[in-house]
C-alpha cells in the first residue's frame, strides 16, 4: 500500500511540475551516488540534495524543487533506503530551489522541515523575494535558530545562521565516515552573492569571516553541485585507490575557497558602497 501511494505521489509530482517548468526546464538528474560511508548525493546537476543517514533515520539536505523530489525518493530508494525513513528535511535558504521541493517530500514522508525563522517567512509569503517560490507556500515547521544542534546517532548537526545570501541562510556541521575516519563536513547554506546593498554584502562577509574561523573543517558540502566540483570529485572518488586520500577531504581547499569568497565580497563591498554615494548624490 505504502509503495502504491509512493508511486502515485511520484506521478503528480512529475505531472504538475512538467506543466509548471515545462521547456525551460534542462535540469538533468542523473543517478545517486556515494559520498561517504553515512552521505550520499541525490540532487540534479544544477542544485544539490544529499541524504545524511544516520541511525535514529535519515536526513535531507535541502530539498531541490519542481519534479525533482521524485528523483530525491526515487534515489533514496535506489540507494537501498525507505524513503519513509527520512525525518528530517533541513533547507539551506528559501530560494525555490532548495525549498520548493520541501513540500512534496513533507507530504510522502511526513519529515520535519527545519530553515530559520527569516527565511520561513519568505518561504510562507509573508516576505517578497524574487526567487522565492512562485507555486509553493510552506507552512513554518521547525524554526532553526544559531547554535542550535541535533543529536542523531553518532552524529550531532551543529547549525548557523549566516545571512548575505538570503538574511536567514542556514549552514550545517555535521560528521561524515570514511572508514574507520571520521571528519568535520560543512554545508555554507548561501554562496552566491547575487543580491544587492551594502548591509547585505557587511553580512554576506560576516558570515565568510566567521565560517574561516571555524576549527577542522575539511570537508565543503555545497548546496549547488558546481559550486564546489561535487562532480568532478565524484569521478576521482570512482578511481580512488584503497588507502589514499579521499577526494572530498581538503582543508587547505575549502580555507582557499572560502578566501576566494571573501575576496569576491570584499570587491561586492567597495562597489555597492560606490553605488550607494553616487544614489545620495
Ligand atoms: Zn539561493
């Protein structure tokens, strides 16, 4: 009965979506694929989605959009995983792509769904926001707040909340197992700085300043695949030899990366001040 419904649920997804993105949409889902022993990736190639299992159920990470929660189950359960297991769904912000898909997958799954307080109120409407979504209005499940923190088996998710990208961006910390290994992932929940205003990019780089500070990050789980060459990464994993380095575990290249951000903010930085001297004039 369950997998009945399952299936049903995946049909209405795929229609409506197909309706509502139709032509536009060139978005390509491949397979899921592992990560680490407790992460794997089951997003599209444009906006991420990983599955974090841990013992007390499963968790998303940011919940795509669209059609998309069809390929997130249907890679869950590809992958060996009742995606009746999942309880929890935590987005990232609430551009339509990383929370529109929510929804869906609140619908089959009956998961809670975690983003901070700013960013449910774009995502219920009662905030504008050009990338909101324009068919989804989420009712607010669970408020994350900074430095809140959730214990699941022998994992513990530690989250933040780091505006610039939205002014609600919710970023988690959590362990990822390779092995008999383990180390410290983090998920920056707003990279991109297409947004405008000189206190948003003050935040934006508050935020980059605060995540350099962090200690032991090693590995940058990005919630846009590009962002941080999760595929490229994939394909070296594929070929990895035992005993050697796993390609998703680079200190030196997620403090690089980070730098590289806040490089790009500081320049944002200057020319919104510039922006806003020559509005007064
Ligand atoms: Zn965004």
């Amino acid at each position: 009965m369950k997998k009945r419904l399952l299936f049903f649920l995946f049909c209405c997804v795929t229609f409506f979506s197909n309706a509502q993105y139709g032509e536009y949409d060139t978005v390509k889902a491949g397979p899921p694929f592992k990560i680490f022993d407790n992460l794997y990736y089951v997003g599209n190639d444009f906006v991420s989605s990983y599955l974090l299992v841990t013992k007390d159920g499963l968790v998303l990470l940011d919940a795509t959009y669209g059609k998309y929660p069809a390929h997130i189950l249907q890679s869950v359960n590809d992958l060996g995983f009742d995606p009746q297991q999942i309880k929890y769904i935590f987005c990232t912000h609430a551009h339509y792509d990383h929370f529109e898909g929510a929804d869906t997958l609140q619908e089959v799954t009956h998961a809670r769904v975690g983003m901070t307080d700013y960013d449910w109120q774009v995502a219920n409407g009662t905030i504008y926001n050009e990338y909101s979504s324009k068919t989804v209005k989420m009712k607010r499940d669970w408020t994350i707040n900074d430095g809140d923190s959730l214990k699941l088996g022998n994992n513990v998710l530690h989250f933040y909340v780091t505006p610039g990208h939205t002014l609600g961006v919710l970023s988690i910390a959590f362990k990822v197992y390779d092995g008999n290994k383990s180390y410290k992932a983090f998920m920056f929940g707003g990279i991109g700085q297409n947004f405008t205003g000189v206190k948003q990019t003050q935040l934006y780089l508050n935020s980059v300043n605060r995540i350099l500070k962090m200690k032991n990050l090693s590995v940058n789980i990005t919630n846009h695949p590009g962002a941080g060459d999760i595929f490229e990464k994939a394909e070296k994993l594929k070929i990895r030899k035992p005993g050697t380095q796993h390609p998703f575990v680079d200190a030196k290249g997620f403090k690089q990366w980070l730098l590289d951000l806040k490089k790009d903010a500081l320049k944002k930085l200057q020319e919104e001040k510039k922006k806003a001297k020559g509005n007064q004039n």
